[in-house]
C-alpha cells in the first residue's frame, strides 16, 4: 500500500495535486459561468414576455378607451397610443405609470363600470383588461424575481473577481403601478 501511494511524495506528487486542484477550480468556474448566462438568458426572456404583456394591455386599454367619454376616455386614449406606439421600446416606467393612473381615474368604481358593462362588447373589451393586467401583474413578478436571482449571482464575489459577467449589464428590475383599478378589481 505504502508503494501505490508512495509516488505522491516529492515533486510529481505536488504535479499531480497542482493538477487536480486546477480541474476542480476550472469547472466550478466553468459551472458558475454557465448559470451566470443562464439567469441572463432567464433575465431577457422574462423582459420581452413582460414587454409583450405591456403592450397588450395598452392596446386593449385604447379599444376601451372609445367607450368611454371625455376626458377619462380622452386620457385613457393618450396614455395608451403613447405605449402602443413604441412596443419595441424598453419598457417606460414613466409611461406605464401615466397609463396605470389613467385606468384608475377611468375606473374609480364598480357603479361606472356596471354601466359600461351593459353593452356586452364594452363588458367583453373590461374583461380583458382585467385578464391584461393580471397577465402584467404575474410578468413583472417573474421578471424581478428572474432579475433577483442574476443579481445576486453577480454579487458573489468569485464571479466578480473572475469577471465571469463579462461586459454584461448589470439587470434591472421594472418597478411600475400594475394595481388594479377599484371599479375593475
């Protein structure tokens, strides 16, 4: 036994540990480097699906803008054309909020919207407006959560020392009122 082990001693053992010690530093880099672009990948996907949702939203929220009467449908409509005019565009907190608080003073009430849903193609146009913000609510949601984990990542201090994020940018989370409005919760 002590032969088998025995060539460990001296110099081709401190080679053969050297060795060793590389391998196992090199695939945990290596492993590190693909979750890393992995939760990226995640990051993206999340993004456009959320962007997807967004643009959605802000289309129905235009159709049902021409049921209403001014200036709640007035502003409705504006806030909305300026979000569906730019889908491609990274997402405008700014804008979103300005649409978001234009849905709640459209729908302050269960009263207005009762009214509004008398006419069955304007009840059908609310009932996906709700299902649109939903969907909105549950995209943001997966997003950050999805940014949360890459960023975390990104923290750890052997990614940051090895670079393994490259010149990637650091992810951000979306941060926008998607509550519902009262009259349409």
């Amino acid at each position: 036994m002590s032969n088998a082990v025995g060539w460990l001693d001296g110099a081709w053992g401190v080679v053969v540990l050297s060795v060793l010690v590389l391998l196992v530093v090199g695939w945990y880099l290596s492993y590190l480097a693909a979750r890393l672009d992995r939760l990226h990948h995640r990051v993206e996907t999340s993004r456009a699906a959320l962007e997807t949702r967004l643009a959605r939203r802000a289309a129905v929220a235009l159709e049902v803008s021409r049921a209403l009467g001014p200036p709640e449908g007035e502003r409705l409509r504006l806030a909305a054309s300026r979000m569906v005019r730019a889908p491609d565009a990274p997402v405008s907190e700014a804008g979103e909020n300005l649409l978001a608080r234009a849905l709640h003073q459209a729908f302050p009430d269960a009263d207005r919207v009762n009214r509004l849903r008398a006419d069955p193609a304007t009840g059908e146009l609310l009932d996906e407006l709700v299902l649109a913000g939903e969907r909105v609510r549950m995209a943001r949601r997966f997003h950050n959560d999805a940014v949360s984990h890459a960023q975390r990542m990104r923290r750890k201090r052997v990614v940051r020392w090895a670079k393994l994020a490259g010149t990637a940018q650091m992810p951000q989370m979306v941060e926008i009122d998607d509550s519902s409005p009262d009259g349409l919760a």
